[in-house]
C-alpha cells in the first residue's frame, strides 16, 4: 500500500481501536505475561504430560488449553485439529476411545512423543533467541503452533497472526517484497518489521496491530468448490520477477469505446475505486524495473538515488524520479491497469498534464496485466495526450466561490 494511503488509515484507524480495545488489550497482555511466566523456558522441559495436553475437561486448564482458548484473544488457532500439540488427549472418528494420540513423527509411545515434543518447545524458543532462523523453520511443530508461541515469548517480533493463508492475504496487501518469505514465522517477522516503521502502530499493542490489517484489508477469498485461498493479487517479488518492458502499445479489441456507466462514472474508475492498490502495484513495478535498467548499464550508484516520490507527496506532477545513463532527470508517471491493454483508458490530472508538456524529459509509463505475475510495461517519452490517436475528456470541474456567486438555501446560484 502507498504510504500517504497508509498514514491516512492509520491516523483515522488506531485512535479508534486504542480507544475501543484498551481494557481489552491490557487484559490479554496479563494473560500473556502470566502464561511465560508459567511456562518459563527452564520449566517446559519439567511440564507433567496432563498439564500439558488439552481434553482433560473444563477443569484442565492446561498448557495447551491456555495457548489455544484462554488467550484466544491473542491470536486463534481454533478449528485445526488438536493433533497440532504434537500430543492430545481424546479420540478419532475411527476410534471412539479416549486415550493419548500423537504423530509417529515424534515418538513411538506416547512417553516419546511427550518428550520429543516438550524439546521442540524448548529448541524453538532457544532458536528465537539466537534469531536462528533457520532452526525456526526446520522446527518440526505445526505453524500455528509454532507462531502462537514464537508471538507470546517474543511478542515484538512475530506478529498475533498464525494461519498461512492469512499471513499471504497480508504480505500482498501491503506490497512486501523484499523478503525472503518462505514460512510462517518468516512472513510474521516481516509484517512486525513493517509495524516498526509506524510509531503509531508500533507504540500500540501487537493486537491492535492485527485488528488494523483486518480493518484494513479484510480477510482472504475462498473458493466455494475448493476451499482454497483465491490470491487476489500476486506477491510483488513474482510481479516483478516476470515484468518486463515492451515496445509496442497492446492492441484493444477493435471499436470498443471508453464508456461511462449509469453512476456517469468511467468503469475504470470504478474498478480504481475498488482496488487503489492497481495504482500502486504499478509504480513499485517500476521502480523495480528501473533500477534494473540502471543497473544492467553500469550505474548502480545512479540505481540507488532513484526517488519514489508518490509515497510521500501525490502532488507533485509524477510518481518516480530515475535518471538517464548520463545522469539527467527522468521524471516518470505511472498509469496502471489490470487489462491486458488500454481499452478501459486511464485517468491523468490536469497537474500531471501540464507536468508533461513543460518538464524536460517527461515519461509516461503504461502497465499492463498490473496485478498478474506478468506485467507490461510500455514507454511514451514527452507523451502528446491530445490527437495522437488518443481522446482526452473532462471527468471533473474544480468549484470556487467569486464575488458573483449568490447562495440560496442549501444550493449554488453560479
């Protein structure tokens, strides 16, 4: 997400939120608090099997029981079987008995398994103290388990959420790229890298944190027939991996017209509207491909200082600012679509416009397939908008008041 888009919500947002969820926030910090203490790392490996394993009763209000339902607030990982304990208590629908069950993976009795299990506790959180990464993702616990807890003993730097589809929908929200993101507690670390660049987010409880991206962003789409995740958007390193630059403008489909909806709306505003992030999927392609270009022609100090305006100031008549091999200025706008060519047009201010005509060494850059795995990206330099096979309409009028203007009622008499 552009970053003034994400100051904006954060303004509007986590005031609300830390003002709603405080009581509720500081309730299940003490939970948390209280569990480490509990279960300090000298005394996992001195945990008795029924006070570790859940479906003992209501009663039991057990190791598992606490991380799982007590502090459900601070993070689910409800609705995936108990066999994510390593080990439980209960039965199997080919099996009505109660007994211990676990995964031959960690033992061949149940006195194995228990003790195998009770030392991956205690390797993971010995992994996290030595940010032995590696060691986290080679840990043999299921990742919701291994998140939940990796977030209530490090809480700063693994983010309250557990469940890998969640984690994606997230990381491609907000357009995380450089990362290495090849498991769960690698995208919660990321997305806690990304709170730290937010005082506001970051001074706030990791929760608060979570309920913002939901707020935000919503929750993955499922397929009805599958169940599975539809990713609505690639992640950006793969964008970015198959983009590349074209030298023909795609052709649209012959007599298909730019139209307004019943709203006297574009349709592409519409879809503009819908997703924002179209816009600025585009312009992280581009920045991304222009330090490539840079880069593949001997300039990699020039690579460096190129400047993504567009993420602290819309304003200024251009998104980024790269540099011919010689040195000099490229000023770049970037225009964005999800089609394959420019049947649905695009949108440009009457600021970027005047940009074009006076800066010297003005771009424009169109991309095409924006939010697929492959996008296209064609070059006008000191593009002419008006003639020039394309048609330039006016969407808006820009009202002020003048000495001549006469208010009645709740109208304007101009």
């Amino acid at each position: 997400m552009n970053r003034l888009a994400m100051a904006e919500e954060i303004d509007q947002r986590v005031p609300i939120l830390a003002s709603c969820d405080h009581d509720e926030l500081k309730r299940a910090e003490q939970l948390r608090k209280d569990f480490v203490s509990d279960y300090s790392v000298k005394k996992i490996p001195y945990i008795k099997l029924d006070d570790y394993v859940i479906g003992k009763g209501r009663d039991n209000h057990s190791f598992c029981y606490r991380l799982e339902r007590e502090m459900d607030v601070l993070g689910n990982i409800l609705g995936a079987q108990a066999s994510k304990f390593g080990i439980y208590y209960g039965r199997i629908k080919s099996d009505p008995t109660r007994r211990y069950r676990f995964a031959s993976r960690w033992g061949g009795n149940y006195k194995e398994a228990f003790k195998s299990v009770k030392q991956a506790i205690v390797d993971l959180l010995a992994a996290a103290h030595q940010n032995d990464f590696i060691a986290i993702a080679q840990n043999k616990m299921s990742p919701m388990f291994k998140g939940k807890i990796l977030f209530l003993y490090y809480p700063n730097q693994y983010a309250p959420i557990y469940s890998w589809p969640y984690l994606q929908h997230f990381v491609r929200a907000l357009d995380l790229v450089d990362e290495e993101l090849d498991c769960e507690a690698d995208v919660q670390r990321a997305l806690m890298r990304y709170r730290a660049k937010w005082p506001k987010l970051r001074n706030q409880h990791p929760v608060l944190y979570q309920r913002f991206l939901y707020q935000v962003f919503g929750n993955p789409k499922y397929s009805a027939s599958t169940g599975r995740v539809i990713p609505n958007i690639p992640l950006l390193r793969n964008a970015v991996e198959g983009a590349q630059f074209i030298s023909k403008m795609p052709t649209s489909p012959s007599g298909v017209r730019f139209k307004f909806n019943g709203r006297g709306k574009f349709d592409y505003e519409r879809q503009q509207r819908n997703s924002r992030r179209i816009g600025d999927r585009g312009e992280l392609v581009v920045l991304a491909l222009e330090k490539q270009r840079l880069i593949e022609v001997g300039k990699p100090k020039l690579a460096k200082q190129i400047d993504h305006i567009a993420q602290r100031d819309d304003g200024v008549g251009f998104d980024i600012l790269s540099f011919e091999v010689d040195g000099r200025k490229r000023p770049i706008e970037v225009k964005a679509t999800s089609a394959p060519n420019l049947q649905n047009g695009f949108y440009i201010t009457a600021n970027e416009l005047e940009k074009s005509r006076k800066l010297p060494n003005y771009h424009l850059y169109l991309v095409f397939s924006a939010t697929s795995k492959s996008p296209r990206v064609f070059i006008m330099k000191k593009p002419k908008l008006k003639g020039s096979g394309f048609v330039l309409q006016p969407l808006n009028y820009h009202v002020t008041r003048s000495g001549n203007v006469k208010v009645k009622g709740s109208g304007l008499e101009l």
